[in-house]
C-alpha cells in the first residue's frame, strides 16, 4: 500500500520541475483569452476608428465606381488603377490589422508571460501513433475541449441572433439610406455586433483560464518517490552524494556479475585479477571485456565461472595487463590482440574436445604480452 501511494500524484510541482517544463514549452495556455483579446482589440479598433474608416470607404467606393474618360479610352490604365485602390484600402485598414496582431503577440502575456522553445519545434513521431491519438480522443482534456465548443456555439450564436434579431429594422433601412449614411451605420451595426458577441465570450474565457491553471498544474503535480529524488538530484551534501555513488556501483556490479555467464573465457592472475572476455564474429570488432575485479571480487568472478561452465585460463601476465588497461564493456588493446586471440583458439579447442574427445589441447603457457602492458614490469624496474 505505501508504494501505490508513493506512486500517486499527491505533492505540488516543485520550482525545479516547473521551471524544466517551460524549458519544454510545456506552460498554461488558453486559446480562448488569445481569441478573445484579438476580437476585443479588433472590435475596439472598428468602433474608434469607424469616422476615419467611414470616410476612407467612401471615398474608395466611389473612386472605384467612376471610370472616367481616361480609363475609357485606354484600358491599359485600370491595372495600375485598380493596384492604387488596393493599397488606399490596405493602407486604411492596416492600423486594425496591426493592432489585432500586436494583440496576437502580446495576449500570451497575460498567462505565464513570454515563452520561446525551440523543443516544441523537435518532430515527436510518437504523436503520430494511431494508438495514442485515440486515447486522446477520448481523454477528459478532450471531453472538456468538446464541452468548450458546445459553449462557444450556444454563447456566440445565441449572442449573434439577439444582435441581428434587434438591429434587424436597422439592417433594412440600410438600402434607403445614401452611400455615405448607409456605410455610416453599418459600421456601427458591425461595431456594436462585434463587441456584443465579444462580451459574449468573456464568459468561456472566464471559465476556461481557471481550468487550464487547474490542468497545468494537476499535470505537473509530483509523486513522493519524484520528491524525493528530486532532493536527491539537488541535495549538495558530500554524504548523500557519496551513498547515490555507491548505490550506483553497487548496481554496476550487480550488472557486471550478471555478464559472466555470457562469457567466453575468464582470465586470471590466478588470485589477485580475474578479467572475464567475450567475443563474437558478429558485430564485434575485437573481443570486449564483460567484467573484471580483485581479491574478492576477483574470487567472485572465478566463484561464477566455475558455476556456468565458463573455462579459466590462468595467465598472470595477460589478467594484470587487461586489468590495468581496459574497462568493462571496452574492446581489448591492439597490442593484446595476439595474445588474446591465443587464448580463445585455446577455449574453442577445449570446447570441442569436451564433445567430440580425443587429444586434449594443451594450455597456453607462453603468451606475447608487451612488457610496457605488465604492470609487475613497471614495479620491478
């Protein structure tokens, strides 16, 4: 029971863990405060700006509806005249575009401030595991996101029909008015709808930020066990730093002692060093060193051996030189290639010798082991 609930998420994100997952790009966001900063700035914009926006649409409306003597008589020229229309009504419109996008870049701000990640760039192609794509479908996010939408509909639409269904002698009396009028008010009609169906949504933003606050930080919540390995992880004192050290050798041991069995030959001083080799023709380049030790774990290897019928080859000068100068997992030097190759035509040999009989093979006693490798040379000079 203690181990389910150190596995459940029941602490708070630390700092730490907070501060990793914005690395991430992983922070709270809502699509529905951008969206609603955008259309509050675009509406804004549309409801002050509607005197200098009447008068630029009328005059582009009616310079776009005279065609004078000129165009008449020389089409070439509706081209050039239609661009200069162009940019007159970009340039009329590009204050609200320019707004509603600095509102774009700016509204991330309201949540969590400004955030660039270059992780949320990286392909993750586990994203595109049909698998998982189906639980999402049917995660709670999802269910919640469905609910959102529903919301968003019933909100904005019914907010749409009240505004149409009362401005709606107001929409028709817009083909009795004159250009100037009728762009006039229905400026303000799109204004004021604008704004009203923002209003409207004020509610699903109010809704959905506390939510996605709620979600980022259930997400984020930490199990005991995290806890405590994050102390460790950041813990500076010499003495839990040393026991992680240990623990981490201990467990490098327990890996190393589990190899012996795999391999081909142990090689041994016969009582201080025991090196234990392996080899294959398959995508091995040269035999690697699978666990090596003295005194008593050298006893061990030798203890192991003997119990998975792994052959022993005593040849001290061999065992002190791989000791010395390889590592577990490493290939073997070069210069120990001849000896080492030696060895193992020496097991092979005996291997088939234990099936097939006959003359039993006769052990090394004489291998070539570079005198600068041998560290019994270095003590006796």
């Amino acid at each position: 029971m203690a181990e389910d609930s150190d596995l459940e998420k029941t602490e708070q994100p630390s700092q730490r863990r907070l501060d990793q997952a914005r690395e991430k790009g992983q922070v709270a966001r809502s699509h529905e405060l951008s969206t609603f900063s955008i259309l509050l700035a675009g509406g804004a914009a549309l409801w002050f700006m509607g005197a200098h926006l009447n008068a630029q649409m009328v005059k582009l409306l009616h310079d776009g509806m005279t065609i004078n003597r000129e165009l008449v008589f020389r089409p070439e020229l509706l081209i050039p005249h239609l661009y200069d229309l162009s940019v007159s009504a970009l340039i009329t419109f590009a204050p609200v575009l320019a707004l509603m996008l600095l509102t774009a870049l700016v509204s991330p701000l309201f949540l969590n401030g400004w955030l660039f990640s270059t992780e949320a760039l990286i392909p993750q192609f586990s994203r595109m595991n049909p698998a998982a794509g189906i639980a999402r479908m049917f995660s709670t996010n999802a269910l919640v996101e469905l609910f959102k939408a529903f919301g968003k509909a019933i909100v904005v639409g019914g907010v749409a029909v009240w505004v149409m269904w009362r401005h709606l002698g107001d929409a028709l009396q817009l083909a009795t008015l004159s250009i100037s009028a009728a762009i006039g008010q229905m400026g303000y009609l799109v204004a004021g709808s604008f704004l009203a169906i923002v209003g409207g949504m004020l509610l699903i933003v109010a809704v959905d930020v506390p939510f996605q606050l709620h979600a980022h930080n259930k997400k984020m919540m930490m199990t005991k066990e995290e806890v405590r390995q994050e102390s460790k992880e950041t813990d500076g004192n010499p003495q839990t730093k040393s026991r992680i050290r240990s623990m981490q050798r201990e467990a490098a041991r327990r890996r190393m002692m589990s190899a012996i069995p795999t391999a081909d030959v142990v090689v041994t001083n016969p009582t201080h060093y025991s090196v234990a080799l392996k080899y294959s023709e398959n995508g091995m380049r040269a035999p690697i060193v699978v666990a090596k030790g003295s005194s008593l774990i050298a006893q061990r290897i030798r203890e192991i051996a003997v119990e998975n019928h792994v052959p022993i080859l005593e040849a001290p000068p061999l065992a002190r030189a791989l000791h010395k100068h390889t590592d577990i997992g490493e290939s073997i030097p070069e210069a120990l290639y001849t000896a080492v190759a030696e060895v193992l035509a020496y097991v092979y040999q005996l291997k088939r010798y234990q099936v097939e009989g006959g003359e039993r093979p006769l052990q090394p006693d004489r291998l070539p082991v570079p005198v600068e490798l041998d560290p019994a040379s270095e003590t006796l000079t």
